[in-house]
C-alpha cells in the first residue's frame, strides 16, 4: 500500500490498518472462509474456484455427478442409496444384504429370505418354545421370550434373590443374573434412587467470566487471549505478556499489560507508531505517527508555512540532491511522490534519480543493478507513468559532454521501476524519433492502449542547430514485453504547423495536445500555442493573441503542466530576450482563447521576513526542475542570473490564491476515475507528464 497523510490506502487484495491483511478475491462469495495471512478462501464443501464461487457436488460413493450447466451439477445416486450423500441407504441396512431396495424402505428380497428389510432366513425357527408368523416374528410359549423364544423367564425369576432389595420389589428394575436392571428415571445398585430432572435455574460463573468469555453450564467458555476458571488471566503469545508484542519496539513493563517503548515510539499506542516529529512544529495533529497539518502549513513536521497571497514556500531538507541545473522532476499525483532525474550537478552530468516526499523529504534511489543504467545526460526530458506495467519514470534522449569536441546525444528510451529499483532501456521496434535533447514527452492517462507523445528538440550538427517538429507516440501496449512498445511518426497535415523547436512545453491531456514557447531556429524565443486533437491527427490548430489580449512572454526553459481539478494548463519562470522570468500564467485551452495573468501581487508579503524563513520567493533562474502536483508547483535548483547553480527546493500552491479569512483550504485530490469505452480494464494515475526545463 502507500501512505497517504498517516492512513494506509492499500493496494488491490490488501487490507486492514496497515495493508498486511491479505484479502481474499470477491470475499470467497460467502461461501468459504478467507485466510488473511496468505490471501486464499477455503470454500465450504461442495464449493470451487479460486473465490468459491461455484458449487461442485462431492464425487460421491455410490454415485455419479452429471453437468447440468456450468455452473450446476446433478447428483444421481446408484440403485439402492439416497441423496444427498449417496452414502444411506434407501432401505433399512440396504435390506440386510438379502434384497433389492426398490424404493424408500420397499425390499424386494432375495429367495430364502422375507421381513421388512430381508433380515429372516425361511430357515430361521423360533425353536421348540414358539411358533413363526407369516411377518416372519416368533409368537413364545408362556414363559419364553425373545427373538427365537430362547429365555426362559422363569429361570431369571428364580435369580432375582441374588439382586439387592429385589432390585426394590421389582418395581423400580429387573434383576438379570444378579445385577439390577433399573427402569426409568431409577438408578442406583437396587435401583433405588430416582433421578429429578434439573430445573431452568439461572447460569452462575465465577466473576460472571470477569467479562472476558460466557458463562456455560459447564463453567466459563473464555474468550481468545484470556483463561482460567473465571478467564481473569490473560494469555499471551509466545511468552510475552504485552499486547502485540509491544510491536517489536518495546519491552513489557511488569504490569503486564503496558509498553516501555524504544526512542521516538508513542506508548499510548502500544509502541505501534512513530511519535510524530517535532510535535508537528505545533501547527497540527499527530496521528498515528502522522501530522495532520492546520490550515497554511504542510510538510512531515508541518514546518512549511504555505503561501496566502501567491507566495512561495521554501522547503528546508538536511538532504538534497545537490546543486544541478537542466535537471527533470516528474511526480505520481496519486502518493504525490516527485522523482528527480540526472541534469549538470557542479558541471558534473548526473544519472541518479531521487525521489521526494513529504515524510521523508529527499532520499536517493540506488538502482539493485548497477550496470544496466542510462548515461549520464542533461537536456532530456522525463515523465512518470502508473500503468499495466507498474509505477515507472520514463527517460528520452538529451545529450552528453563532448567528446573531440562534438557533444554525443541520445535517442534513448529508459524506464526506472521505483518500487524495485531497476533501470530499463525500452526496446523500440521500427523506426525511431532521431537524437535530440531539449524534447518534451507527456502521456494522456486517459488514453488507452496507454502512449508516450513527444515534439521537437535540438541537435547540434555540423555549424548550426537542427530544430525538429516531429510528432511521435510510443504505444505501451504494442507487445507482451512490458520494456517495449512501438514509435510512430505523426505527420502534420494541416496548413499551420508548429515551427521546429526546443525547450519547449508539451501537455497531452483528454485526447488534446498543447505545444508552447520554445526557441525556434528563426528566432530567440516564441510563445505561441498549439493544439491537436488525438482524434484528427496531424490536425494542428493556432491559438492567436493579438491586441491588447495578454499572454506570457516569449520564453525558453519554463515550467509547463497540466492540471486535472480544474482543466487549466500553467505555465511559469523561464528565460527570454535576455531576461530571467518568475511570473506564473494559465489557460484553458478547451475554451480560452487568452491567458490569464497569475503572477504574484507586489505587497510586503512577497519579501523574506526574517520571522517567517520559509516564506519569500525564489531568486530569478532559468533550467530549474519543475512539477505540477495537485495544484502545487514545486521547483528544484537551476541556475541564476550569475550562473551560479542552486539546490532549493519551493512550493508555489494554487489552491490558495486569494484565500479569504476563514476560507477552508481544498482538500488535496488524489485520484479521479475515468470510464473508457475499450473492452480492457487499466488503472492509470492523472500523473502531470511535463517537459521540465
């Protein structure tokens, strides 16, 4: 399962509080029990499958199943035996072996046999002392009794001295060779004594089972974990008197039921959970090992102090991926885990891959196989991806330090599985999109069979740049190989085409694609803005703002992405005409022609306050790493005005622009489902796949 803000939300067939339960499929249909430690139904007999959700009848002795559908059998027992079981007989002993069972008790007997059930032999006699009836039943002699008149009753009379007090004058029991026979509701030796039937008092335990198991007639029937007479005591496993163990981080206290907990374990929980950081820097609640944040704060610790008035939020870890700039971030929206990849860390090329959350802030992600891993790059482009496949960070193309001086670049197409920490190249069958760096890919998490779209880029070759406008898709789903798929070329077959371009923005996102900015090789930087439907491929629309109609900047190395909650693409930061950017513009390109001006309001909250280090803004920068999560912003390193490189990490959150006093923030969205008219089934996260200059 995964994390999510101190509650587990657990993956398909887990469950419980902490995703360790093991769920059986379908709950077994009620027809079985289900096994929580390994995940598997024992059905109830008769039933089948691996959730019991068919009945099959038990091969049974004496008898056949016959299929009437295939979902329902019929039981047919042999001759002589009855359903359900095939087991019993029709007739009584089966007509004693002797006889056919024609129906339920209706023996047809064999010769030299006769009775109900075929049990008298016609050799049978009732000896010198009776004579036969036709029912085959001996009627005795006076004085005889018996099956075959063999008792002489009056020889049994004649013992009956032998029987202490008569067995009670005979009245109470039959004295049979000297022992007492006693009738009902007698006993004893002399049959003497008379058993009363007890009445319907009530049930009495000791300490009415100290309210720890029910009280039967036999005594207390004790609850699991408890024993004794009165079930006072309790029962631990293993030897260990605390609940759970004290779950492995603690030892008990001699009381026997509390926890000495290790460091930083909350003993009112039984040493289960974390005691939460920092008390929550006392802007939140601590919940099972969690902060619950207030409103304005976030973080592990809630120390981050979320901006009010489109502020920027400094966020402070003691590791970090170092100082880099051309670097890429991409994020899974449904755990809102951000993945940074590669760049120029100290004019070093990088090819390590960190991953950032909220509880743990920055940690690297050491691949388990070291030689399979891509080459160190800057100017590649990444996305994350929560497909068929697993959750995965893809990685096309950019380029390498020179070598004789001509700068190798990629083509390549890697995917790193986050949660088994391995490095795939992902083979490409047919042709392929051409070495470039400074591409955007994205992906359309509605779209299925699931693909990976990319534009443009820049090659240096020969004297001069090469821009590209090509449009590829690579389909996910082209082959059982889960590290393969197919690149196909989608031509422009409209009039307007996008020019050839680099450093650009790319969004695909409800079957519409969106192309902006960039630098184009006719000119320093552009903003234009294009569109296609997936539909109408190669059908390419302009979006045109001319007059007084505002839009952003032309602009290179910006941040881009789309946002799900409210269909808005944004755009920030960058660099053009000689200038650094930090302003933030958004569009809706179903239905807006024009861009709306998102940039933050000069008021002397925008400055650093010595009292509130976490506030402030960013310095001006170009090549920084970016994401849109959520509504939320987060931009890594770059390099400023001064070609310093950087290392700080900020938040820029959307939901709280223009916040009014006593407004409730929006409740952060996780995932959003989508109906698809296909015939398969996939999950997908509405992960933001950007370009991340």
């Amino acid at each position: 399962g995964q994390c999510n803000n101190g509650t587990c939300v657990c993956n398909d067939r887990f469950g419980g509080d902490s995703c360790a339960d093991h769920l059986c499929l379908n709950e077994c249909m009620g027809n079985g029990v289900c096994d929580l430690n390994t995940g598997n139904c024992t059905c109830d007999t008769g039933f089948t499958e691996e959730d019991c959700s068919i009945f099959r009848l038990p091969l049974p002795a004496h008898g056949q199943i016959r299929s009437v559908t295939p979902n329902e059998d019929l039981l047919e027992c042999d001759t002589g035996y009855a359903p359900p079981t095939c087991i019993d007989f029709l007739c009584y002993r089966n007509c004693s072996g002797h006889g056919l069972c024609l129906s339920a008790d209706n023996c047809l007997c064999d010769a030299g046999w006769i009775g109900s059930n075929c049990s008298i032999s016609v050799n049978y006699t009732c000896g010198d002392h009776g004579q036969m009836l036709n029912n085959g039943n001996c009627l005795c002699d006076d004085g005889f009794s018996g099956p075959r008149c063999e008792t002489d009753d009056n020889a049994i009379k004649n013992t009956t001295q032998n029987c202490p007090n008569n067995c009670t004058n005979t009245d109470q029991g039959k004295c049979i060779n000297g022992t007492c026979s006693c009738y009902t509701p007698y006993s004893g030796e002399d049959c003497s004594i008379k058993i009363i039937e007890a009445t319907c008092a009530p049930l009495v335990c000791t300490n009415n089972c100290s309210d720890h198991g029910i009280c039967t007639k036999f005594g207390c029937k004790c609850h699991a974990g408890y024993l004794g007479d009165d079930c006072s005591t309790r029962a631990y496993p293993r030897g260990y008197p605390c609940p759970n163990e004290c779950f492995g981080n603690g030892q008990c206290k001699a009381d026997s039921v509390s926890c000495w907990c290790d460091a930083g374990y909350d003993p009112l929980n039984n040493c289960q959970y974390l005691l939460c950081p920092d008390n929550c820097s006392a802007h939140g609640v601590c919940d099972k090992g969690k902060c619950q944040c207030d409103l304005g704060w976030a973080g592990f610790n809630c120390h981050i102090e979320l901006p009010r008035r489109n502020q920027w939020a400094l966020i402070q870890c003691k590791e970090t991926p170092g100082k880099r700039y051309s670097s890429t971030l991409s994020a899974d929206i449904e755990t809102n885990d951000i993945f940074l990849f590669g760049g120029l860390s100290d004019s070093q090329l990088t090819n390590d891959i960190w991953k950032y959350t909220e509880s743990d802030c920055w940690s690297e992600l050491v691949p388990l196989d070291k030689t399979v891993i891509p080459h160190p790059r800057f100017g590649h482009c990444s996305l994350f991806s929560r497909n068929q496949y697993g959750r995965r960070v893809y990685v096309f193309g950019g380029q390498s330090d020179p070598v004789d001086g001509i700068a190798p670049y990629y083509e390549d197409l890697w995917a790193f599985d986050v949660d088994k920490l391995l490095w795939f190249q992902m083979v490409a069958y047919g042709p392929t999109p051409s070495s470039r760096s400074f591409a955007s890919i994205s992906t359309d998490p509605e779209e299925y069979p699931p693909k990976i779209y990319l534009f443009g880029g820049s090659k240096f070759e020969g004297h001069d740049y090469e821009f590209y406008d090509d449009l590829w898709s690579y389909d996910l789903s082209t082959t059982e190989n889960s590290w393969g798929g197919n690149w196909k070329q989608i031509y422009c077959t409209s009039k307007i085409c996008p020019k050839g371009r680099s450093a650009h923005g790319l969004t695909v996102f409800g079957g519409l694609v969106t192309v902006f900015g960039g630098k184009e090789k006719d000119s320093d930087q552009t903003n234009d803005l294009y569109t296609m439907d997936i539909k109408k491929p190669g059908e390419w629309e302009k979006k045109l703002f001319g007059g007084l109609v505002l839009a952003p900047s032309p602009r290179t190395h910006f941040c881009y992405g789309y946002e799900w909650s409210n269909e808005f693409v944004y755009t920030m930061t960058g660099h053009g005409e000689g200038l650094v950017y930090e302003d933030v513009w958004r569009i809706r390109p179903f239905e807006m022609d024009f861009w709306e001006d998102m940039n933050p309001k000069q008021d002397p909250s925008t400055t650093p306050d010595p009292t509130r280090p976490n506030t402030g803004k960013p310095l001006r920068r170009e090549s920084g790493a970016c994401v849109l999560v959520n509504s939320q912003f987060f931009l890594y390193g770059g390099m400023d005005k001064a070609q310093f490189q950087l290392n700080d990490f900020w938040l820029y959150d959307f939901r709280i622009i223009n916040l009014k006093p006593g407004q409730s923030l929006p409740a952060k969205r996780h995932s959003h489902s989508h109906s698809h008219s296909h015939s398969h089934s996939h999950s997908y996260s509405h992960q933001l796949l950007f370009r991340v200059l």
